[in-house]
C-alpha cells in the first residue's frame, strides 16, 4: 500500500471558546480512480455530481486542478467565515478535477490547495462579489525535492528495522484553522515521504523543500516549529513527541544520517471525586450552576509548544487515564458545558509533575 495516499492526518485540539464568529471547515482528501474529463461546470457530471447536488446551494466555488497536476496526492482545505453552514458532504470524494463548494452563508471563504512537490496554494474570495457560482484554477509552482536519510532506533539503540514510517509536516496556520464557535478545530498533516525501515534502521527518502515555499518561509505565525515529524502508522504510540527530536527541521541541504530516538510513553491514570469537580466547578463560575459539566484532564508541557500538550476526557464514574511521553507537565481538570457545548476553563491540579518513561503514576483528585 501506498503510505502517502493517506494523505493528511487529523487530530483535534481544544482551545477558549471565541465569541462573534463561526465557520466550518471542509477538508477534501483525493483518492482513487480517475474519471473521465468533464467541462468546468459547477456540478461535473457523473457521480460526484449526482452526489453533491442535492447540498449544493448557491453561490457556488469550483476548484479546478489543472491537468498537469497528479492527483494522487492532493489536499484542498476550504474554511468559510459567517453563518454557520452546515454542507453534508463526505470526507472521501472520487478523484477529480473540479470541485464545487456551496459557500450559502458565508461572506468570505479561504482556500488552501497542497501538491506534493509544489508549493502551497492559497486563495481569498468575498462572497458577496461573486455572484451565484466563481471557479478558482490554482497555479502550481514547483519546489526542489531534498534527499534525507535518517535513522530511527529505540531508547536503547535498537534499528526499529521493518517498520513503515512516514515524515509529516503540520502544516496549517492558525489563519486557516482558528478555532469554531465551540473552542475546537482540527489540524491537518502532510504526509510528504513514506519507506520501510531497513536492517540498520535507516530510510532514504525526498522531500519538499519548504525552505522555497513562501507559504511556510514568509514569516506566518504558526502555532509551533515547523518540522518534518516521524509517524509510525502501525503503532498505537508511534508519532510527534514519542520521538526525540520530535521534528526533522527543515533543510536545503541534509549532511550524514539524521538520527531520531522512539521513547516509550509512561501513563497517569486515577479518579475525579464528586467533591473535587463540585470544587472546581465553583472556582470557575462562582453563584452560577454549570448546567451539564464535562471534565477532562489536560497535560501541558514545560517545552511550551502546544504539540506536546495532551489530555483525556472523564469516564461517568470519575476514571481516567493518559499516556504521555516521559517528562515534567502540569497538569489541569478542563471543564466544558456540554448543553450549551461551552468551553468554561481549567483548574490547575499539579505543577512539574514527572513521569518517567514507561512508568506508571495514579492520581486521585479528591
């Protein structure tokens, strides 16, 4: 199987709610065979037409790949700012060329087009000048590929030989994914280069150049380093910060081997008390009932970079438990409304706690 056809990875983060704006995001991964040319209509013919018409409702974006372009390996990431809009559409659509998005609702849209081996694309559009339908046909600009090798070992020096990796770059700004309404949004990887690990843990692979790409060398404000991150898709626990570095930094140039450790994450696990969350929840909205709380537990890291932060919910009976790489975090009960879904705030419940790798913590909150 082709690793990279799996193109982009999700995860979600959770941040303050923000007031005054809402938007939903629609992200179009590409895959599988390609069907016939058709005319740059708003609904292309055949089965994607017959899939999306029922939803789309005017006025009408099309993205149009242009011919050149493979579709193999494609993300196309649009974010409309407005009312809420809610497009039923599915994640995985058949690959092709055009692409029509409703943007009722909406009164601007974002695009971001992504083709491995070229730079990123982007695209602005106020909806209140394009009428009922607009098609957008992105201009794809090459960038060098650099040849990387790099070893991969575990904590006690051993090749992870065998296994498949793959090297992905995180790779939205918080322009395109700032929270929605209800303090979630989710971040998108790029799957850049995909090997088998060999006999003495080593891959030999390209990359894009993203040092050439002005996307993500024009001085954009990111939410953390930018980096190529090691991702072992057969693992349960096998990605960003299991790995010390945690991200290849990017490169024009790669001299000798790379050399990336996979650490073994500990756990911290116990049980939120009736008492402690009643406590906590009076912290945050004191002489004000929270109507359906929620609870979670967040890990921060003492890095300061938000991909090393983590957290699990709550279980009805108070359990929880996280797995978290070895290190010093400090650790908070979250709390949300779930009717209204509301973010309320977190509670500190520990500073520089450490866990050690592969060890095991219990934690009471009473």
């Amino acid at each position: 199987m082709d690793m990279l056809n799996g193109l982009a990875g999700r995860r979600t983060v959770s941040r303050p709610a923000r007031a005054g704006r809402t938007w939903w995001l629609l992200a179009l991964l590409v895959f599988g065979r390609p069907l016939p040319a058709a005319a740059a209509t708003p609904v292309p013919p055949g089965y994607l037409g017959q899939l999306l018409a029922p939803a789309l409702e005017p006025p009408v974006l099309t993205v149009q790949i242009p011919p050149d372009i493979s579709l193999d390996r494609l993300l196309i990431v649009v974010a409309t700012y407005g009312k809420v809009t809610n497009v039923d559409l599915p994640d995985v659509l058949p690959r092709v060329r055009d692409y029509p998005i409703s943007l009722k609702g909406a009164t601007s849209a974002k695009v971001l087009i992504w083709a491995r081996g070229y730079r990123m694309v982007t695209g602005e559009f106020d909806v209140a000048k394009m009428g009922t339908a607009a098609n957008f046909v992105p201009r794809f600009v090459k960038v060098p590929m650099v040849p990387l090798r790099v070893r991969l070992t575990d904590a006690k020096g051993r090749p992870l030989s065998g296994e498949s990796v793959v090297l992905r770059l995180n790779s939205m700004a918080l322009e395109y994914l700032s929270p929605s309404h209800n303090g979630s949004g989710p971040i998108y990887f790029l799957n850049l280069a995909a090997a088998t690990i060999d006999d003495r843990g080593e891959i030999r692979v390209e990359v894009p150049s993203i040092l050439d790409d002005p996307y993500f060398s024009g001085g954009r404000r990111w939410m953390h380093s930018l980096g190529f991150e090691p991702y072992l898709p057969h693992r349960e626990f096998g990605h960003g910060w299991d790995f010390v570095p945690m991200m290849i930094p990017p490169q024009r140039e790669y001299p000798g081997v790379f050399s990336v450790v996979l650490k073994y994450r500990g756990e911290i696990s116990g049980r939120l008390t009736d008492a402690y969350a009643a406590r906590a929840c009076a912290q945050l909205s004191p002489g004000k009932k929270i109507a359906s709380p929620e609870y979670s537990i967040y890990a921060e890291s003492n890095t300061g970079d938000p991909l090393h932060d983590g957290g699990a919910g709550v279980e009805k009976d108070g359990s929880f438990s996280l797995n978290l790489p070895a290190g010093r975090w400090n650790l908070f009960l979250e709390i949300e409304d779930e009717k209204p879904f509301w973010y309320i705030g977190r509670v500190p419940i520990a500073k520089d706690f450490v866990l050690g790798e592969g060890e095991h913590r219990v934690l009471e909150l009473k």
